[in-house]
C-alpha cells in the first residue's frame, strides 16, 4: 500500500514507539494519583483573564474566554504526561527554571514590601555611594592647535580678556567650542582622558590656560561646575525603594535557601574521591 511508504507514517510509528517505551520504562509511583483529575478553580479563571486583560485592554468573549481554558487544560494535559514519562528528569533547562521560580517566590514578598523612611534612610546613608550624582561641568574653549607658540598663547588671552568675540579666535576644528553641564567621562571622551581633571581648579568664568587636551592645547572658560552630590531621599525615593527591594530579595531568598538546604544531608566527593 502506498501509506506505508508515506514518511508521515512511519514518523507517526517511530513516535507512538518512542511514547510507549517511555510508558513501559515510567515508575508507576510516579504517576501521581490525581492525574486523571484536573480542576480548574477560581484562582485560574482570575489569572487567564487578567492576562488576556493586560494583553489586549478588554475583557475575553465567551468564544476566547472558552479557548483560554482549553489552553490551560492542554497545556496541563501535556505538563502531566511528560513527567509520567520522566521528560522533566535530568532536562536543565527544566531544573534551572524551577529553581528559578522558586527564587522568584521569595523575591516577590520584598517587592510587595514598602519599607518605611527611616528604614530608607539607613539604606541611603549605608549605600551612599550607589546614589551620589556625579560631578559636572560646562565650560568654552578656544582651540589654539597641537603646539601653538608662546606669542600665539599670549595674544589670544589678551584678546579674550579685552573682550573680543571669542567663537573667532583660535584654530577650526571640529571639537564643540561650548560644553554644556556634562560629567566628566562624557568630557574625556570628547577631549581625551585627564582633560576634566585639568580644570577642576580653574576659576569660575576666567579664561585660563592653556590646558592640554588629547588635541592639543585650549584656552578654557568655566562656566558652571556642580559636584558630586548625594541628593535627599524624597528626590530619589523611587530609585531607594527599588534597590531596598532588590537587596532585600536577594538576602531572602538566601535565608530561604538555607533553611530549605538544612533539610537535607548534604554529601560531596572528597578531592581524594575526584582524583580517582
């Protein structure tokens, strides 16, 4: 007969084959009892339609209300009948997954968690570091080239301190002639690394100089320096909370995985096992 030269066909024989050798090679005690008993209760129903609600801004019609929990049955269908067949042992991905919701359940009771001020302002004070704004500065330049002479230097200084128009003076380039409130990486980056650091005390609106940059050397001005700064707890609230949260989660479910782990007798290979 022709069907039985169909490839569909003998992959439906080699898959009915694989499925009943699994059958044959499952542990009756782990089937669990109830598996032919599948309940879907209230707490089910609220979730499905709270997905659908979040996922499409409206409620489910009867019609996609009804696929939502044929879905679910499927799918709890399938999740029974591949750990009858033992698909769950030994897969990592599978082990990796449920340990990681089992870290995410004692997470989310630090997210449900709103600590009270002092509580933050503790956390603030003992973490200051990870919320202090850093420096910044604004300032204009005149590019004078990659080795201007001493007389060049000396005239474009008495220029700007008579006044003149100083976007005229000095050598074209490309670098920006103001610079705005920026920290002093975004400045490194744009001059070259050590240029922030050679104006942290030049005076405020003087033309100073030259300060050397990876181009070459400026005429620099000033114009605002704001330092490093670490703000009050109502101006970062949100970012505090966040973090408290964050630690909070992760020191509970360590707590939470040693006193799972103290329930168990827990061996390892000694190096002399390893070795043989």
């Amino acid at each position: 007969m022709r069907i039985l030269k169909e490839p569909l066909f003998h992959f439906i024989l080699i898959g009915f084959a694989i499925f009943g050798w699994f059958h044959l090679v499952s542990s009756e005690n782990d089937v669990p009892a109830d598996i032919q008993k599948i309940t879907i209760d209230a707490d089910d129903i609220a979730l499905l339609t709270s997905r659908f609600e979040t996922s499409w801004k409206r409620t489910p019609n009867e019609a996609e209300f009804q696929a939502l929990i044929d879905a679910l049955i499927r799918e709890e269908v399938l999740v029974r009948e591949a750990r009858n067949l033992g698909l769950d042992r030994g897969d990592q991905v599978v082990r990796a997954r449920l340990a990681q919701k089992m870290d995410f359940l004692t997470s989310a009771i630090a997210l449900s968690v709103t600590p009270e001020d002092a509580v933050l302002q503790t956390f603030l004070d003992e973490n200051a570091a990870r919320f202090t704004t850093p420096s910044l500065i604004a300032f204009d330049q005149v590019y004078l080239g990659d080795a201007p002479e001493p007389d060049d230097i000396a005239q474009a200084l008495l220029a700007l301190e008579a006044g003149e128009d100083w976007s005229n003076l000095g050598v074209p380039s490309l670098l920006l002639r103001s610079m705005p409130l920026s920290v002093t990486s975004v400045v490194d980056s744009t001059f070259g690394r050590g240029f922030s650091a050679n104006l942290e005390n030049l005076g405020p609106s003087l033309w100073s100089g030259p300060v050397q940059s990876g181009y070459g050397q400026h005429l620099v001005r000033v114009t605002q320096m704001q330092p490093e700064q670490l703000p009050p707890l109502d101006d970062i609230r949100d970012a505090v909370v966040s973090e408290w949260r964050r630690e909070a989660g992760d020191d509970l479910a360590q707590a939470q995985y040693e006193s799972f782990a103290a329930r168990y007798k827990i061996e390892t290979p000694t190096p002399q096992e390893d070795e043989q």
